[in-house]
C-alpha cells in the first residue's frame, strides 16, 4: 500500500500528493471596518495588498507543477481471465526550485515508484526530471533538471525555527492541478508530532488552503522565504479543513545535502524501543525521562548495558525532551559516533557511553 493510500484510507491525515480551491485570504478586520463575515473576510489596505502580491510573484517563480507516470498494475478478473486493466497510473503533486536551480526539492510520496518524472515551471516549460534521492522518512525527494538555456529561480530558505503561531504564512503549488495557486493562512503551531505521518515528525501547523496536488509545494513566509514543504492535510471530506502540515525547512536542509550526495539519508542507530514517561519530580530528580520498553539483541544499546525499564533522562549532558526528542538526536548524530546517556536504573544515575550504529532502512511505502 503506498503512503498516500495508506494516509486515505485512514479518513483523517491524508497525503496531498494525487490532485483545493483556493484559500480566502485571512485577515482580522481592523477597529473601525465594516461587518466581517468571519475569517474569510479580507481587510487589507493597498499597500499590505501590493506586498502580498510581490512576495507571491516572486515565490511562484521558484514552484513547480509535477507530473509522475507509475508501470501499470496489472488487475485480473475474479475468474482470471486475464487482465482487466494494465494503463500506467498519472500522478500530480507540486515542487521548489533550490540550491544552484538545478534541484527540485518534493515529497517522496509524490515521486515513490514513478518511471518517469515531468516537471512544469511557472512559464509553462515542461522538462524531464530524474530523481536523486529520496527519504521516505522524512517524506522528502530531490530531482535533477537539466536547465541549459532557462533562467531558473531557487528560493531562499527562511529560518523555520523562529516561526511563531499566528504569523502569516502562503501556501503555493498545484491543488487539484491548478498550477501557480496562491492561498494564505497563519502559523497554527509549530513542533507537530506523534501525527504518524512520517517517521521523523517536527511539523509546522497551518490554516492556509492546501488540498491534494500542494504536496511538495511552499510554504513561505511574508519576505517569499521557504519555511516548509507542504506534506500533508487533516481532512475526514478529502479536502481542506483549515488543518494542515508542512515539512520545515530546517529539516529539509539537514537531509537535501544527504539526499544530494548519496541519494539517501544516513542516520543513528540505538537499538531500542522507547516511549515517554513524566510526573517523576516527586520520586527522582527529573520530571521527564525516556523508558526503555525494549533492547533489540546485538544492537548498540545492548552492547553499551541498556537495560529494559531503563530511564534515559540526559544526552550528553543535556535534559531530553521527550521520546521523540531523543529519536532525533540518535537520527542527527549519524553512525559511528559515541555519546553519553545519563540513565537513572532503579533510582540510581550512571552514565553510559554508546557507540550509534546505522539506521536500517526503513521498508519502502
């Protein structure tokens, strides 16, 4: 089952990536203005118009409009004579322009097993694309193009960690095929996980439309900078609910590099099950810790001492979050690297030291 099916048949999350009206504009009316209709009502003056069209003019230079064919799925009859339908299957979704111009940044549910990749720019120009490198984990791709001749627009990054709920944010790419729409909304929340979207979750949270056909668009903010890939929706109808998440862009450029140079992305190995455990202030001197649920056999954290029931409270030194905050950290270091975990077992701290391994791939979506 691929990872947008999979995402559909769940009647939430859904993945973006087969085809979204155009979102209204948000904007609070001003003390003073008229009526409003809600959020969907737009109050803006010239100016604050002006600007959002030139940010929007100069993004759209930098988002493409994607087209995959998939080989044919071969479909008997119930009696097996013989195929009912063998057409190759048309996919859509959306993609940056980044870098020197020559990559295009996308979701890897939008390019998984396609043979062949068409990228249209904004003017219309259609190229072939090869693929690079892919992460299902992060749900992230990167395609080559051959520009000779073109006068491409990479996007410049923005800086997603400073991203705060409420500010505005545009959401651009191909809803339902529509290349080169623009929607606009606000930062709902940031630092999104436990969505089971993808493996490695960090999420940014927004209200502007996006629909399916947005995965692998932008999400930028009001100077036209990226500060997400637009992955996924939550929606029971299919389309939007004002409820959707972006990739950020900081985690995009810890795995493009990887992406980039090697095709896929390297990361830390510890060998453990873990999940979160907190409300220990009273009987330790934490209030938050990671527990160890189980230790796979001839992993690294078995060959350290890591016991089951283990809590794992420090990172070299420095408190964990939560569980997640700790699957990161192992991903980031990458293998063969030693680092020390401040483990309470039994009431008593002790530091151990481990040597990370390699994350095996994870099984194709």
């Amino acid at each position: 089952m691929t990872f947008v099916d999979r995402l559909a048949r769940t009647g939430g999350l859904i993945a973006l990536g087969a085809l979204g009206a155009i979102g209204a504009t948000h904007f609070t009316a001003p003390d003073g203005g008229p009526p409003g209709a809600g959020p969907a009502m737009a109050w803006a003056t010239v100016e604050q118009s002006e600007h959002l069209a030139d940010v929007s003019e100069r993004a759209l230079r930098s988002v493409v409009y994607i087209t995959t064919t998939r080989p044919p799925e071969i479909v008997r009859t119930p009696f097996g004579f013989g195929p009912m339908d063998a057409r190759p299957s048309i996919g859509q979704g959306s993609g940056v322009i980044v870098g020197d111009g020559t990559t295009v940044l996308t979701n890897h549910h939008v390019v998984a097993g396609a043979s062949e990749v068409t990228v249209r720019l904004s003017d219309g120009t259609e190229l072939e694309a090869e693929l690079v490198g892919s992460d299902p984990a992060t749900d992230l791709a990167a395609l080559r193009l051959d520009p000779a001749g073109l006068d491409l627009t990479p996007i410049e990054f923005g800086d997603a960690d400073q991203l705060r709920p409420g500010e505005l944010v545009l959401a651009i790419g191909s809803p339902f095929g529509l290349s080169g729409s623009v929607s606009m909304g606000i930062v709902s929340a940031t630092g999104r996980h436990h969505m089971g979207i993808t493996d490695y979750e960090d999420f940014i949270q927004t209200d502007a439309a996006i629909n399916p056909g947005n995965s692998g668009g932008a999400l930028v903010d009001m100077h036209g900078r990226l500060v997400g890939i637009n992955t996924a929706i939550h929606s029971r109808s299919g389309g939007n609910n004002g409820i959707g998440f972006a990739i950020p862009a900081t985690m995009v450029e810890t795995v493009l590099p990887a992406l980039l140079a090697e095709g896929r992305v390297s990361r830390g190995w510890l060998g453990v099950g873990i999940d979160d455990v907190s409300g220990l202030g009273d009987k330790l001197d934490i209030d938050r810790a990671v527990r160890v649920r189980q230790v796979l056999p001839d992993g690294p954290a078995a060959r350290s001492g890591l016991r089951v029931g283990d809590l794992i409270a420090t990172w070299d030194g420095e408190p964990l979050v939560d569980a997640d905050d700790l699957r990161n950290r192992v991903a980031a270091a990458g293998a063969d690297v030693d680092v020390r975990l401040g483990v309470l077992r039994g009431g008593d701290p002790l530091d151990l030291e481990v040597s990370l391994g390699e994350r095996p791939d994870p099984p194709t979506r």
